[in-house]
C-alpha cells in the first residue's frame, strides 16, 4: 500500500512538472496531448517533439489552400521517416543514399524538420555497393554474432534461450597484461557496460537479460560498474531496469519488447567440412585487434609471426603497398612476418615470436 501511495503521488508530481513545461512552449491556441514515454524528458526534448508536429501542421495548412480534392495532403509518415525522427540530431554530418525516389523523400523530410541540415543528405552513385564503400557489411556481420570483439582483446558472447538472454563478458588476452587483477576486471566491464548498451540497442533485445561480468571483490567497484550502465542506457527509448550486481558478478535487465528481436544469421558456409564457420569478414578485426594488445601491452621487442590458414596468409600478403603487413608496419613501425599453415583450420592463427613461442 506504500509504495502504490508512493507512486500515485511521483506520478502527480511528474504530470505537475510536464504541465509547467508545456505551458512555457505550447503554440498559443493549441492543445496537446502528453504521451507516458514524456516521463523524465527534458524541456528541450519536449519542445523539438512539439516544433516538428508544429511545423508539420503548418504545411499541411498550407497544402490545404493549393490543393484540388481528391488529393491527399498529409501522409503518415514512412519509415525511413521515422527513423530519421528518431534518430535525427545535430551530430549528424551525412546521409548518404542510393536510391533516388528515397533519397528525394529524405531530403523533404530533411528540409522540413531541419532546413539547416539540407545539404548533409547525398546521393550515391559509386558502382562499389554502398554497404562495402561505408564497411557496413563488416559491421553487421561483427555486431550480429554470437561473439562480439571489443578493445584491449575483451570479449562479449550472447546467447539466447526461450525464457531469457545471456550475456558472458570475457577478458581475454587483456587479463594477462595487467597484475591488479580487481582494475583489470573493472576496466574490461566498464568496457563490456558500453558495449551491451549498445547490442540491446541494434538487436532490440527484450524480455530478461542476465550479464555475467568478471567477479569484482570490491563493492566500490561494482557502484562504478552499475552507474555507468545506467548511464550507457539512458538514451535507450525501451523501457527497462537494472538490478545491482549480485556478489557473483550478475547484474539483470529487465527491457520492454517492443518489436520482434533483430535477429541476423553471420555465419557461413565452412568451405573445408560439413558445418558453418564464423564470417571470415570479422577475422581480420580480431587480427587486428589481438595484434594491437600483444604489442602495445607485452614487453616482448623481437619478431612477432602471424601462423595462419594457407587461404588466410595469402590474403593477407597480396600486393606490396595494399598489403596488410604495411600498414602493420606504418602504424607499429614493426614488420610483422606471415606464415601458412597447413594443419590449420580455416579461420584458425596464432602469434608467434620467431622461436615458436605462443604470444
């Protein structure tokens, strides 16, 4: 009974504020109708919703006056519109589009609800696919699948069941470098944090979410790790809520389903058995991104050799100046050596030193 008593008078005291709010930005001569997702949002949020419903009005008045009936003067809005909605906000330098009728529709919308922004919407015309000009299939194919890689050579895996998801957060070769084991695990969280906001977001994950983070034995620690996740969700439109960690290191998230997950098969065919085989897309990113952790955190000063599939090492080595190994080379000003290997599988490497020691 207290807490209903509670949370009629928050309720009350939000309306009261939402209603102060408006009556300094509501257009005179207008009413408006509050939706329950206001809750929490800011007067300048409020305002810019209002001021492009506002402005959408105004030029279907507009229409109205030119218009020979039958003829429609206002549509719902498409949904490329209402992404751009959405999504749409000053940080935004470039919309790029490769389809003409979408990219006329995009650039009315652009024009109505930001005049300003107008020329930032472009057409294009490359004949190289606009997913591989802007890397947005090695994008999709890393953030879809069940591993996701993350910075320092931490990693994320996800899997999901039919009563909830799990999310593991994993060290990788990041714990080895550091001898504060309890830092070590609060840096690779803080890193994880960022990064499952972010999946909950493009997956559209919903219903109960448990995420097992690296143990942490200072309470200290676990605040920072659960204030931080707040913070990398506030800009999540789902509703959810977030449980402290638990002593093992287990924080659930509770978010709203809001449509069916987004859910996108990564996985190929394996073209040396019978099975499937993770994107060979994303092999180069985990390359790249175990090599820059072996050199930047790892003492050793000699020779470092990439063994890998026949196949692999020989996409990598292609050309001289495209190749690979000279931009290694340009940014750690160390020439890194490449090996087939035989007995490998395919998407299978290893770093070496130059006496065969694992790295």
């Amino acid at each position: 009974d207290r807490i209903s008593i509670s949370q009629k008078i928050e309720g009350k005291a939000e309306k009261e504020r939402l209603r102060k709010l408006l009556q300094g930005i509501k257009p005179k001569g207008f009413g408006v109708i509050v939706r329950t997702v206001a809750e929490g949002k800011k007067v300048a949020e409020l305002d810019k919703d209002l001021q492009g419903l506002f402005n959408r009005w105004v030029l279907m008045c507009r229409k109205i006056q030119k218009a020979v009936y039958p003829s429609k003067v206002m549509s719902e809005v498409s949904k490329t519109g209402a992404i751009l909605r959405d999504m749409f906000n000053d940080t935004f330098t470039g919309i790029h589009v490769d389809n003409e009728h979408l990219y006329e529709q995009i650039k009315k919308y652009v024009q109505e609800i930001a005049p300003e922004k107008e020329n930032i919407v472009k057409l294009y015309r490359s004949s190289v696919p606009i997913f591989e000009k802007f890397h947005i299939e090695r994008q999709i194919k890393t953030a879809f699948g069940r591993t996701v890689s993350m910075p320092k050579g931490a990693y994320l895996v996800i899997e999901h069941t039919e009563a909830l998801h799990v999310i593991d957060v994993n060290s990788g070769n990041h714990s080895n470098k550091n001898n504060d084991q309890e830092t070590t695990a609060l840096s690779v969280n803080l890193i994880a944090a960022t990064e499952i906001a972010r999946q909950l977001r493009l997956r559209d994950m919903g219903g109960i979410i448990v995420v097992d983070f690296i143990d942490m034995g200072n309470s200290e620690n676990r605040r920072i790790l659960f204030d931080h996740l707040r913070n990398e969700m506030a800009e999540d439109r789902a509703k959810h809520k977030i449980l402290p960690p638990s002593k093992f290191g287990l924080i659930q998230i509770t978010r709203q389903r809001v449509r069916q997950e987004l859910n996108i098969k990564t996985k190929e065919e394996n073209p040396s058995k019978e099975g499937e085989i993770e994107a060979p897309i994303v092999l180069v990113d985990k390359i790249n991104i175990e090599l820059e952790s072996i050199i930047k955190e790892d003492a050793y000063k000699g020779r470092i050799v990439l063994n890998a599939h026949p196949f692999i090492a020989a996409y990598l080595t292609k050309g001289l100046f495209s190749s690979i190994r000279f931009k290694w080379f340009l940014k750690y000003k160390r020439w890194i050596k490449i090996l087939p290997r035989d007995a490998y599988s395919y998407l299978e490497y290893r770093f070496k030193t130059s006496e065969g020691t694992p790295l």
